[in-house]
C-alpha cells in the first residue's frame, strides 16, 4: 500500500517572551516569541508526521498560519514516496505558483509559509529515513544535492557544475568529519547575555557564565544609546577578557554614515563583527558600511529575503559572514543552495538561532555544510540562545560551548503536545489566564 500524505494542520503558537524581555533589541524591544506551526500527516503503514514552522515575534503569527494553510493543496492527497524522493521540484512548484507568487515575489509571508512546508517535508523524510536532517543530507550524492536547488537567478554566479564540484571537493573527507562531529559537535556562541533589556548586573553575570560554560564568543545587542553600549561593551570586554569574542548586533537601527560612526565609536572594545548594521535589503550600503569599519567585520542573513539578495552581498563583499535563518528563506532547498553560494565565495556560515526552535532547525544545516559543502569549522559558530528549547521533543544539548550532533530521527522540529495545547493562541490557557 503506498502511503499518502493525508493532512496539513496548522496552529498558531505563541510564548509570552515579552514578559521579562528576553530577545529585546534595539528594534524589537518586546517580541512573543512564536510560532507559525504545521504538522503534515501520512496514513498506514507508519503514519508519521512532518513537523516545521515559521518563527514571528507574535502580532501576525495568524497571518503567517494562514498563509502556511494556502500551501495545503500543493501536498494533501500526494503520494508519500514519490512526494519526499523530489523535494527539488515540489520546491518549485511551491515558490513558482503562479497566483501566490504575486505576494512576494520570493520573500515575506509567502516565502516564510513555504519554508514551513518545505522544512515538515524534510523532516519527515528524515524520520522516515531514521536519520537525524544533517546526516541524511551530508550522506546523498552530490548530483542528488544539486538537484534540490534552483538555480534561477544564481548563474552569474553559481553554476550547477560549479556546484557539483564543491560538492565533490568535500566528498572524500566525509566519514572523517561526521565522526569528528559525532565526537566533539559544533562550536556555538552565546547571545543570551547581551540583550538590551537586562541591567549592567545581569550582563556581568551571564558574560561570566557564558566563559564558565565553554564559550569563546558572546554577542551584545547594541543601537539603542550610544553611551548605554560604550558601557556595557566595557562591563562585557572585563569580564571576559580579551580572549573572547565579542560580537555586537544593531537589528537593522541605523543608516548608513551612522553606522559607521556608531561601531567607530565602541572600536575600542575590540567588536568582532557588527551584525545587520542597516536594512536588510541595502546589499550597497552593506559594502559601503564593511570597506568603512574595517577591521570590524559586517555579518547579515536573519532578514536577508532569499537566495538572490545573499548573492549580491557576496558578490559585492559587503558580509564577512553570512548568517543564514532555517525558516526565513524557503526553507532547506533555498538554504542549500545558500550554503553552496557561501562555498563557493569562501564566506563563512554563522546561521541565525534563538527564536523558538531555530537553534534546534539551524544546527542541521551547519552540520550538513561542514561535512559535505564548506568541509570546514574555521570561524563558523552557530547562534545559541538558552530559551525555550523545553517545548521540543529533541531540544539542542550544548557541552562546553559546543552544539552535541543529533541522532534522533528528523529535523529536531516536533514540539511537544503539551506546549502546543498550552501556549495556542489565543485560546490556550497560558493565554486565557494572562
Ligand atoms: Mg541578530
């Protein structure tokens, strides 16, 4: 019997973050971490589930929901195998719609909703494959991982062939690096002490924490008030000492000439890169703001739109490091052909995390690059932000600063029935009692 896919549900997810201003920032000084959730169903023989999502900050999450919803038809009443075995064009089909493309095109709710889709597809593929995401990906052939990309708009730059070599490149040092990575995971940096909201105790104590657990870089949020960041750049610089990282991210909050004049101005506490500076979509004052600040180095990519934008940025050397989001682009194709865009220009891949459920979606993707694409850990760090990893079923495990490899079977995306009983909006009842 073959087994069909039978459903997509969809729910509206949120977590009241803004209560004690975990994830504030100089542009979102108080997001409800939430997600726009979708489980695809399959009948006998196993009937497992697809699980993914797109991450908002709350107001919106039901417009992210129903925008997943309008994807339904392209996966309902599909067979399973023949669905799953060709993701690349599904892929297409879903980002070349010819009506629902009118809304982006390839960008925002629509391409948010895609990702969704596009993520609970892989995951059930890796749960039936009882592979963890990383490892499935890291273990197919390199025409096979070609052929998950769409290479529209990316030829001036990158070429299937092109591709396909990076790809075979990496191919003899797999079995190497899947075990080095089993063994001693994937270095990750912490963002959790430097939100804008907490007070200069705070920050003190979770910079001393973060050394303590085995961190070598850390990350402040900075934008707001100048003599505000100069001060907790000092307090951060002390604590850690000059053998750490300090990363700095603005979220979008300045022009152009204030940017440069901003990082100028906190140089002397040594800021390894300044992250989103500016508008995500200014790929020219990106390059204008990284030729300025030089040594400090510009890092974008949790609101860079698709594929097409991260080809610019690299083709103009406006990023030193190229900071990819699991669920902002369509989803695991869309970020394939990311990484193998980053490969092929030698940028460094340091993906977007935090959020609900995105450190436990962009390991994968990490892990799959360094085994089969960049081949490489030097100066790749992934986000980590200690929140909200006990709603999932297989959370993200940390040792000594390092994302543990997972094992379980999927995309680490499933969120617990409980959490999705408890924090539904608006009717779950961690809602109704607030
Ligand atoms: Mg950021």
């Amino acid at each position: 019997m073959t087994a069909t896919i039978t459903g997509l549900r969809t729910f509206d997810i949120r977590f009241p973050t803004s209560a004690d201003l975990a994830g504030s920032d100089a542009m979102n000084p108080d997001p409800d971490y939430s997600a726009a959730y979708v489980v695809i169903e399959t009948d006998a023989p196993d009937f497992l589930a697809g699980h993914g999502f797109a991450f908002t900050i709350g107001r919106g999450n039901d417009i992210q929901t129903t925008a997943i919803d309008a994807l339904s038809s392209y996966v309902v009443g599909r067979p399973v195998d023949a669905t799953l075995a060709d993701l690349g064009e599904l892929w297409k089909a879903l980002v070349h719609d010819s009506q629902l493309r009118w809304l982006g095109p390839e960008k925002g709710v629509m391409h948010m909703a895609i990702s969704a889709v596009v993520n609970a597809l892989w995951d059930l593929r890796a749960k039936r494959a009882g592979k963890p995401l990383w490892r499935l990906l890291a273990e197919l052939p390199p025409e096979e991982i070609v052929e998950l990309v769409d290479f529209r708009y990316l030829t001036d730059a990158l070429t299937p062939g092109e591709a396909l070599e990076i790809l075979r490149r990496a191919e003899p040092g797999r079995v190497a690096r899947t075990e080095s990575l089993l063994r001693n995971g994937y270095p990750g940096y912490a963002t959790s002490p430097g939100w804008l909201g907490y007070d200069d105790d705070k920050l003190a104590r979770l910079c001393e924490r973060a050394v303590a657990d085995g961190f070598t870089q850390i990350k402040l949020k900075v934008g707001a008030d100048l003599e505000d960041d100069r001060r907790r750049m000092r307090i951060a610089r002390k604590v850690v000492g000059p053998g750490v990282r300090i990363a700095i991210d603005a979220n979008q909050r300045w022009d152009v000439g204030a940017a440069i004049a901003w990082v100028r101005e906190l140089a002397e506490f040594d800021p390894w890169w300044v992250e989103e500076p500016t508008s995500p979509d200014d790929v020219l004052g990106h390059a204008t703001i990284a030729r300025a600040i030089a040594p400090v180095k510009v890092a974008t990519g949790e609101h860079v739109q698709n594929r097409v934008v991260f080809k610019q940025l690299l083709q103009t050397g406006a990023i030193s490091y190229l900071q990819l989001d699991a669920a902002r682009v369509a989803g695991v194709n869309e970020n394939v052909a990311i990484l193998l865009l980053a490969a092929k220009f030698g940028v460094p891949v340091c993906p977007h995390a935090g959020g609900v459920g995105l450190c436990e979606l962009v390991q994968h993707l990490s892990m799959f690059d360094y085994v089969a694409v960049s081949g490489s850990l030097e100066n790749r760090v992934i986000e980590y932000v200690d929140h909200l990893h006990e709603h999932f079923v297989d959370p993200v495990t940390m040792r000594c600063g390092n994302y543990v490899a997972p094992v379980a079977p999927g995309f680490s995306a499933t969120m617990r029935q409980e959490s999705l009983d408890a924090y539904a909006y608006p009717d779950g009842p961690m809602w109704r009692v607030r």
